[in-house]
C-alpha cells in the first residue's frame, strides 16, 4: 500500500474515531484500534493508536473541561494508572494471534453489553467498586483498546450524563494512554514510525472532536439526552465487522 493510500486511511480513521468519541461519549479509541489492527500486526496498531489517542482525549477535555469533576474522575485515574501499565507490559508478550483474539474479544464484549446490560440499572457503586472496575479497564485498554467498556457502565452508575460524562472519561483515558505508553516504551514497541502515525491520527482526531462538538447540539446529544443509543449500535457495528477483518 502507497504511503499516500496509507495517511489518507490513518486520517479517515482518526476523524471517525474523533467524531464517535465526542458523539457518543466513547468508543472511538475500540475502533481505532480495530481498524489499525487490519493494516498492521496488533503490536503496532496498539503502539499507534495510544499516543494519537492521547493527544486527541487532551483536547476533548480541554473543550469540554468546564464540565469536569475532580471528585468523580479521581478513583477512575487512580485505578486506571496500573491497570493499563500492567495491560501495557502483557500486551507487547503476547503473541500475535492471541492479542487478534483479545481486541475481538473486548468487541464482542461490547456487543453483549449493549444488548443486554443496557437494559438494567446500575446500582451506585462505593469508590472501591469504581477503582477496581477502571483497573480492569486499564488492563482492556493497553491490550485491546476496550476501556470504555468498563468505564461507560461505572460513569453511568456513578450518575456521570453527557458532557459531564465525556469530560470524566476523556480524563481516565489520558491517563491510561500516558500509563500504557510507559509499557510499550520500556518494551521497545512504540518507535519513530510509530510516531510519525500516531501524528498523522492525532490531527484528524482532533479535527472529528471539533466536528463532533458542533454536531452534538443539532442533532439533540447535549446534556442528558438518551439519543446517543442509535448511533452507540452502529459503532459497535463497524466494530465487530473490523475486528472479525483484523482476525482473518
């Protein structure tokens, strides 16, 4: 594949990705990473995406950093911080097949929560519940990109709705990106081609921020509205079919 072919893909990628996360309140860091793994081996699609999602959940919070509460986001960093430099550090000793398996379990996953578990109140969880469940998330995070599977139901449970809900999960995603990118560093997975990527998707993910957050208000998302569910089926549409690709 041409150079060219390859940065006009990376930039799709990284607005879609943009665009889904500052929608839906998340999800756009799973399909990233499921879409870089059908390019490249698992390794460097998760080595690419985490600095180019970092940069890109920087700036969402940054547009969306009045709504922030120190309170409710300070058990999820706390939690997360190990759990993705743990992920971190298995993910790059995993073998090949075994991470495909992985980023197209934490798909599935998401399948099963949408369908069911959406269909059921989450109880408040007590601040140890919600530290442990952001240590799994980590964990999800630095070896499949999933993190959010684990973060949207404990912010839901945690009575976190709309922007406020974006804010504290951009926030713990910051800091599980930062943590896993400690791992893959120490492990030398993360290199300057890697880098030079993660660049070209950082910029297209902030541009999809931008369109995102312009769109949220014409097409009813802001504050607590319930509409995201539609478009939160379609990601995990694109998911699954992109993982199932990446494991072929």
């Amino acid at each position: 594949m041409a150079d060219l072919d390859t940065m006009l893909l990376l930039t799709l990628f990284g607005l879609v990705a943009g665009s889904v996360s500052t929608l839906a309140g998340l999800g756009g860091g799973l399909v990233l990473t499921l879409a870089l793994a059908t390019l490249w081996e698992p390794t460097r699609a998760l080595a690419t995406a985490a600095p180019a999602l970092l940069l890109g959940n920087v700036h969402r919070v940054t547009l969306f950093r009045a709504h922030l509460d120190r309170r409710l986001a300070a058990p999820f960093v706390i939690g997360a911080v190990p759990g993705a430099l743990l992920g971190g550090f298995a993910a790059v000793r995993l073998p090949e097949g075994t991470l495909r398996v992985v980023i197209l379990g934490v798909a599935l996953l998401a399948v099963v929560h949408e369908l069911w578990g959406r269909r059921h109140r989450w109880p408040a969880p007590p601040t140890w519940a919600i530290g442990a469940g952001s240590f799994v998330g980590g964990i999800l995070a630095a070896t499949g990109g999933g993190g959010g599977l684990v973060l949207g139901p404990l912010l839901l449970a945690a009575g976190a709705r709309g922007e406020r809900f974006m804010v504290t999960a951009s926030l713990t995603a910051i800091c599980m990106h930062v943590a896993r990118l400690v791992a893959y560093g120490a492990s030398d997975v993360v290199s300057s081609r890697t880098l030079a990527d993660a660049l070209v998707v950082a910029a297209a993910i902030v541009a999809g921020n931008a369109l995102g957050r312009r769109l949220r208000e014409p097409l009813g998302l802001a504050g607590e509205s319930r509409r995201g569910t539609a478009l939160t089926y379609a990601v995990l549409g694109v998911s699954i079919t992109l993982a199932v690709v990446g494991f072929a």
